[in-house]
C-alpha cells in the first residue's frame, strides 16, 4: 500500500513539473468565448500573423452552409496569414507628426492708399511757397505748389506652406506657435498728386485778370522744370518667411473655431516692368487750408518714377528687404488678414547729365514707400 501511495504521488509531481501550456480566454459574451492556446508565449506571437476577423467571418459562413456533424470544425490557418508590419523609425514618427500639423494657404486681397484719411508714406518730391517765383506781385497771400506721390496695392495673391507648435492645448481653447514661408504676387500703383494751395480762392480772384497772368505763367514754370511722371502700374514679387503667435478656441466637440493672431514677415522684394501706359495726370486747385490730394495714373517706361530736367526719382526695384506686421482674425478655415509694410521699396533722388545740383525746390532726402493690404485667406 505505500509503495502504491508514493508511485502516486511521483506522477502527480511529474505532471506538474513539465512546462505548462500558455493560453488566453477571451470571454465574448454570456455563452461563448475565444481560446487562443500555444505551447509557449512564442507560439502565441504568431497567432498576431493571423486575420482573425476574416477567419471568424468564414467560419460562421461555413457553419451555416455546411452540416456539421461534431461541436468542433478545424479550418487551415494559410489563407489568413497576413505580413506584420515593420517598427516605424522614430525619425519617421517624428516626420509624420511634424506632417500632421503642416498645410498649405492661399490668400487674395487689395489694399488702400489711405490711412484714417491720409496716405501712407506719401513722399513730396516738390514744393514750393514763394509765389513771387512764378509772377511778383501775384496778390496771393498764402501759396503752396506741392507734388507727391505714395505707393498702394491694387493685387495681392499669394501661397504659404505653415506648421503649427502647440504651446497650450486645453479643452475649450488652445496657444500656437505658427511659422512658415510664402510667396506672394503684387499688382502695385504709384499715386500721384499735383496740387496748388492759394488764399484767397474765390470766384472774383479766378476769374481776374491778375490770376489769369500768373496760371499762364505757373504752367511755363512747370514747363521749364520738365516734370514728367513716369511710372504707375507696376508688378512686384514678395518672398517672405513669418511668425505669429496664434489664438484659437474650441466648440464643445474640441474643434478649433474661431481663432486670432499677431506675427511679423520678414520680405524679399523686387519691383518688376510696369503693366500698362497711360496719360500723365493734371493739376488741382484748392484752399490752403484744405488737405487735398489730385489723381491719376501713368506709365511711359521702366526707369524713373518722376523725370525732370535736372533731377528723377527712381526707386529700388530689387533686393529690398523689408518687414510686415500682420493681424488675422477667422472661423475654420477663413480668415480676414491685414498686412501693414511701412517700408516695402526706397525712392531718391538723382541728378541728370551733368547736373549736380538745382535752383528748383526739389526734395534731395530718399523716402521709404509703403502700404496697407488687406483681404481673405483660406486654410488653417
């Protein structure tokens, strides 16, 4: 009886000292479950190679079409095999990431010449305030000849690739950091303005005779100095990198809705051949004590902007490198932007021939011309 006893107990010991099994139970409802068995935690690796959502689709597919005469059916596990897919690289995670948050713009807009009523960065080429040049004796007690001209955008297209940092991601708003490059197209207009000041202005003086001798010579004066405007619709090319630290907030769902930002652009910019010709434009006659402005448009060569005699004005058309400040406010995937370059080309002055200098009151300083653009952008 004890050596029965102790053969016992040998096998027992046997059984439980052979390596196990592995196995997993999947519990899948209420009367069913799924077994996933192998020798070892290898051999359940390559259950991993197998498609188990076709393999179930097919074995149900089999159960109801065929008779199954046992509560087992053993089906080939070859046509499910499938290829497990390689560790990404962590240089590529980090590139698939960076995609996620890079897109492309596209923008249109126009711009204005006109700055809560006054223009920007008006440069004054000519003035001149001592009547007795022109005619002694002329009666005008207060006089001003002026001539100027500022730069505006009449076009602006342009396409930016742009990545987005998240700096604060919370549920109902989040902070970006936003920095990109672009490239945008310029349609460009000089303005022009001819305008003569006079006190007094009325209807009597106008129509005197006195008046009539000093516009006669007014306009053999302007003769003489041979002003001409040359220059007004012109194409320009801006390449640019920027920064704006952007603003969005969040809908209940955790879509970015409604969104604002800041940023400067830093530009490249050339001046290209001008568009179109045009007639030279004429003179204005106002009060003094009025802010008045003439207009028109013109375009005769590539070269200067005003030509005279003695002097021309031309500006930089390549290499100007200069700075924008921008402001967007959106929804989604429509934003309003403005765009403020307060020194986008530089102006000067140049003597002609052998001239180095002039009795004319021509402005001898260079100037910077810029503009305001605004319009629509669509994109992130």
């Amino acid at each position: 009886m004890k050596t029965i006893f102790s053969i016992c107990l040998l096998t027992v010991y046997t059984a439980f000292a052979v390596e196990q099994p592995d196995s997993i139970i999947v519990n899948a409802g209420k009367n069913s479950r799924v077994i996933f068995y192998g020798k070892s935690p290898e051999d359940l690796k390559n259950i991993e190679r197998l498609d188990l959502n076709k393999l179930l689709r097919d074995l149900n597919q089999k159960q109801d079409s065929a008779k199954v005469e046992s509560n087992r059916l053993q089906m080939s596990s070859e046509p499910y095999q499938t290829t497990l897919n390689a560790p990404i690289p962590k240089w590529k995670q980090i590139w698939q990431n960076y995609k996620k948050n890079t897109f492309l713009n596209a923008h249109v807009g126009l711009g204005s010449y006109r700055f809560l009523g006054k223009p920007i960065g008006e440069y004054e080429y000519f003035r001149l305030t001592d009547p007795n040049v022109i005619m002694p004796n002329s009666g005008l007690t207060d006089f001003t000849m002026r001539q100027s001209l500022w730069l505006r955008t009449r076009s602006a297209v342009g396409v930016s690739l742009l990545h987005d940092i998240s700096l604060v991601n919370k549920s109902r708003m989040a902070f970006k950091l936003r920095y990109g490059a672009g490239a945008e197209a310029l349609g460009l207009r000089f303005e022009y303005s001819n305008v003569m000041l006079i006190n007094p202005i009325s209807r009597e003086f106008l129509g005197s005779e006195s008046w009539r001798t000093f516009d006669n010579n007014r306009w053999q004066y302007i003769k003489d100095l041979g002003t001409t405007l040359e220059q007004t619709d012109v194409r320009a090319m801006s390449y640019y990198a920027q920064i704006m630290p952007k603003f969005f907030l969040k809908d209940k769902k955790g879509r970015e809705s409604f969104s604002f930002g800041l940023g400067v652009r830093f530009n490249k910019s050339s001046i290209k051949q001008p568009i179109r010709g045009g007639a030279p434009n004429g003179w204005g006659i106002y009060s003094s004590g009025s802010n008045a402005l003439g207009g028109g448009r013109t375009t005769f060569s590539r070269g200067p902007i005003v030509l005279a005699n003695e002097v021309a004005y031309s500006t930089k058309d390549f290499d100007n490198n200069n700075i924008s400040f921008l402001a967007e406010v959106g929804y989604r995937s429509i934003s309003l932007f403005a765009n403020y370059t307060p020194a986008f080309t530089e102006i000067s002055q140049q003597f002609r021939g052998n001239f180095t200098s002039t009795d004319a009151p021509f402005t001898t300083q260079s100037g910077k011309l810029g503009f305001v653009n605004f319009g629509v952008k669509f994109g992130r």
